[in-house]
C-alpha cells in the first residue's frame, strides 16, 4: 500500500485559519452568555420558584422595596450578592477582556500599608 504525502506548505494552506477561528468561538460564546445574562432579577427568581414575599422576609425587607429593587437598572454589588444569596445562591464576578476572564473577590478589601 502506498501512502501520498503532501508538502506541509499545502497541509498547513488548508487549515483553518486559528485567528478566524479563535473569533468565531469566542463570539459564539459571548452570545450564549449574553443569553443566560438576560434573566432579569424577578425572572431568577421565579426560576428558584421563590415569592416575593418569600424572599422578602428571607432578606429582611418589606415586599414593596424587593419589588421596587427588581424594577431597578441599576443595582449595587453588594444588593445583588445579598439578593442571590437569599435565593440560596453565591454571586459570581468577573472582569472579561478580550484575552482573560478575571475573577474578582466580593470580599471585604484587604487594607495594606
């Protein structure tokens, strides 16, 4: 049996290009992260079948303030951990870049001298 081989200019000619190629992953991946990132604070909570009221109680607040917090565009890190952890989660925060995703700490910063 004989094998034909081919010069590697012609092998490597017909790779897929791994830039191109690193892109179309990455974008595929941010939209199907922008998809899940698209709950809403009412939805999630829905989806952990919690009521308003539940979960109100849970955090210490009256239901009309969780109802207005879940209308609200912006909310404060700290609001949202302690919302999440109502629901019996742990908040998750990253800083994304093009190159890395970087973990951050929602810890109480470390003071330093």
């Amino acid at each position: 049996m004989t094998v034909k081989t081919k010069p590697w200019e012609e092998v490597r000619a017909n790779l897929p290009n791994t830039a191109k190629f690193q892109a179309t992953v990455e974008s595929e991946r941010r939209q199907a992260l922008a998809e899940i990132i698209e709950y809403n604070l009412a939805e999630l909570r829905r989806m952990r079948q919690v009521t308003q009221a539940e979960l109100a109680r849970q955090l210490g607040v009256a239901q009309p303030s969780l109802s207005a917090l879940e209308r609200r565009a912006d909310v404060q890190v700290s609001t949202l951990r302690e919302y999440v952890e109502g629901l019996g989660g742990y908040l998750e925060l990253s800083a994304v870049f093009d190159d890395v995703r970087v973990p951050l700490s929602l810890l109480e910063p470390v003071k330093t001298d």
